[in-house]
C-alpha cells in the first residue's frame, strides 16, 4: 500500500497535468475540503464530496486559469496529516496576468485515498491576476 505521502504526490502530479479524472481517482468517498474563503470563481468554502470538490473547486479555478500548485516542502504530523508548503504559479485566462500565490496543504488520507483538505493561500495573487492591467 503506498504511503499518505505518496497518495498526495499523486495529486500534485495529477493537478500539474490537469487530469481531473486522476484527482477524481485520488479522492476518498467521504472526501472534505476547506479552500480559503476569498478565493476566485467560487472555489473558497467547505465542499463535501469527491464529484461537488472536482467541479466547484479545481474544475472551477481550472476554468478561468490556467495553474497548478507546486510542492516544495513536505512534513508529517503526529496525527499522520501531512503538511505541504508551496506556491499556485499560472495564468489567468481572461487577462493573461500570470501570478504566484504561496499555499499550505494539509492533507489526510484514509484507506489509500485523500480523505480530507484544508488548504490555506494568498488568495489576493488569484484575483489580481483576474484584474486587467491598467493600460
């Protein structure tokens, strides 16, 4: 069985193709996630679901940018939650703004699957980057 590291690697792998069949397949049936209020296209909030979180979270930010969140720093806690450090590098689609936003993860696994998400990011980044640039 791999280990609650490995089954979150795969999402940042998953997340950096684009491949929301594959997030979908990473992702527990009784999967939460908690998003930071604020973020764009309605993607802050607490979802419950595999299918609600693929759309109304990464479907929707997938929508309008063109992004993904690249790992850099990994810890374990001892409650097994792993913490991952990073930044959101991308583009927003209707401007053409790029941006970088740093994030924190924390994940929890169950049974092999992601379980549960609480991600925390600077979601100011996300929208200036929806801001057309003052010509």
């Amino acid at each position: 069985m791999r280990t609650a590291s490995e089954v979150v690697q795969g999402f940042y792998t998953a997340a950096q193709a684009a491949d929301g069949a594959a997030i979908l397949a990473l992702l527990h049936p009784d999967f939460e996630a908690r998003t930071a209020p604020g973020m764009p296209c309605g993607a802050g909030g607490a979802f419950r679901g595999p299918q609600e979180s693929l759309i109304r979270v990464w479907g929707a930010v997938f929508a309008d940018f063109d992004t993904a969140p690249y790992d850099e720093t990994w810890q374990r806690t001892t409650d097994d939650t792993v913490v991952v450090t990073g930044h959101y590098r991308g583009t927003a689609r209707a401007t053409g703004r790029a941006y970088e936003a740093e994030f924190v993860h924390l994940w929890r696994v169950a049974d092999g699957r992601i379980s549960w998400l609480h991600q925390y990011t600077d979601t100011a980044r996300w929208h200036e980057a929806l801001t057309p640039a003052a010509s």
